[in-house]
C-alpha cells in the first residue's frame, strides 16, 4: 500500500497513537505539530494522498487551515480528514461546510478511521 498519510495535530500524544496505528496498517506517515508547517509539508510533498487534520489547535486551527489548503491550488485537491474531539450536534457539518471531505471524532475508532483514509485513496 505505502500510501503517505499527513498528521497534522497540536498533541504529540494524539500524533504518537496514530502513526503507530496507521503504520501497522502498512501507510507511511509524516506529521506536524502546526497547522502552518503541516501546510509546507503537504506543498513540499506530493506523495501525500491524505491528511488528518485536528480542529481545535493553537495559532492556525484547524478550520483557517482547511481554508488555506483549500485556497491552494497545488494542494486543493489532497481529501482532508477532520479529526476532532468537538463531537457535539453540528460538528461534523460545520468541518464538513469548512471543506473537510470527512469527519472523525476523538477517541478515534480506528475501523471507523480506516474505512474513511481507505474510500479517499482507493
């Protein structure tokens, strides 16, 4: 499979579990602590097929970040995975409305985070 995953997520914990996950699973992952040097690392790197997004980080979160991915044309197009502790009513439309083509919410259900990476990349 090899297919390059981005994380970008403001808790290392959170971006430790994942790769962990995701690499058992057979996909090659590159992560960022920040919104702007996940960015740089998605124009940087045209091998990444998708990125997990969190929504709720620091300086850049991650609704400007969709807005600034999505205002990009060389990385417009790269399906964005919003994952997300907000798992109130209206969340998940409210990252979907934002540009995210899909939505998790944390604590991640990994078979439920598998079949979302899997129908964008397949």
């Amino acid at each position: 499979m090899n297919t390059k995953i981005l994380i970008i997520d403001d808790d290392p914990k959170n971006i430790f579990a994942l790769v962990a996950t995701l690499k058992a699973k057979g996909f090659t992952c590159l992560s960022s602590t920040s919104a702007k040097d996940g960015i740089a690392l998605l124009k940087n790197d045209k091998d990444i097929k998708i990125v997990l997004l969190d929504m709720m980080m620091p300086d850049i979160d991650g609704y400007e970040a969709i807005s600034l991915i999505r205002a990009d044309k060389d990385i417009s197009s790269v399906p964005l995975i919003s994952v997300t502790a907000q798992a109130m009513v209206g969340d998940r439309e409210k990252c979907l409305e934002a540009g995210a083509d899909g939505y998790i919410s944390k604590p991640i259900d990994v078979d439920k985070l598998l079949v979302t990476i899997t129908s964008y990349i397949s």
